[in-house]
C-alpha cells in the first residue's frame, strides 16, 4: 500500500511498496477487462472447431482476442493501449505459417501472440480436465500473463511490466 505524508517543506510525498508501484484492489474496469480477455480465449478456442469454423472465424477471434489482451494491460495499468499495432497479425494464418516461437522466424510479437493462442488453449483445457476442480484459477493466470507479454513486445525492447505479473488478483 502507499501511504501519504508530509516532507519538512510541506509538499505531500508517498511512500510506495517494495515494487515502488501503488498496490490497489482490482477495480471495475480491471475486472470486466479481464472477464473480456477469459471469454475472447474461450471464444478464439472454440472458433477453431465445430460446424460453422473457419479460417475466417478463427482469425477475426484471433483479432478480438488480441485487442482484448491490450484492454487488459491498459485496464491494469490505468492507460489506454489501443495505439499499439500488432503489424505482423495479417501474416497470421494459422499452423500453416509455420513455427513462431524460435527457429527462423523470431518475430518477438508473433512469439508473445502464439503464447497468447496457447494460453487460451490450456485455459480450455484447464476448465474440462479432472485437475480443473484443485485449481481453476491456473489457465487464467497463463492467458493475463500471457496478455501482459503479447502487449509488452508490442512496446517494443526495452518494455517491462513485470510488475504487473507480480500484482495478477484472479478473484472472479
């Protein structure tokens, strides 16, 4: 918690935590931005099968998925992260395009949308499996850490929201 005081030049001052960031419960918007991210996942997820799926379907989730991951990290961090472009989400067909998370193509924001796909994917899985009932907080904490590295590579080098990682609350 910050706490707020008074230095000997009458100017407030406040004293942060360990992070040097305010702690601060999970507000309205934190929390419907992450409801929004669970249920774009679920939805990126199930668009990849049944009667009426598509490649067109399943990259319009893709895009829903990848704009609710930045409304996300702007909801934690108080700021609006609709300015930043994913300029590599055109190329992204599906498995067809190949590996993304090493080898030749080492595109950082490719590799963060690709945990950001698989993270949906155990969230999923995480909620039908027979461990869902020990934990079921574990698939959502992948797909918000997940969030907060699509959007840091999105920022470019240099970018670090660690600290956000460290501050998850998951309470639904």
């Amino acid at each position: 918690m910050s706490r707020g005081g008074f230095n000997a030049s009458g100017q407030r001052v406040r004293i942060f935590n360990q992070n040097g960031l305010p702690r601060s419960a999970n507000s309205r918007e934190q929390t419907s931005a992450r409801i929004r991210l669970k249920l774009y996942a679920l939805a990126y997820v199930e668009a990849r099968h049944g009667v009426d799926a598509s490649p067109a379907l399943l990259w319009d989730a893709l895009v829903i998925y990848c704009e609710a991951a930045k409304a996300y990290v702007g909801a934690l961090e108080r700021t609006s992260k609709h300015h930043l472009i994913d300029h590599s989400l055109g190329d992204d067909r599906g498995a067809a395009n190949g590996r993304t998370m090493g080898g030749a193509a080492r595109d950082r924001v490719s590799a963060a949308r690709t945990q950001l796909k698989i993270a949906a994917l155990a969230y999923e899985a995480n909620r039908r499996g027979a461990d869902s009932t020990a934990y079921d907080g574990f698939g959502l904490a992948l797909v918000c850490q997940a969030a907060i590295t699509y959007v840091e590579a999105l920022e470019g080098p240099g970018a670090d929201k660690s600290h956000l990682m460290n501050d998850l609350q998951l309470e639904d």
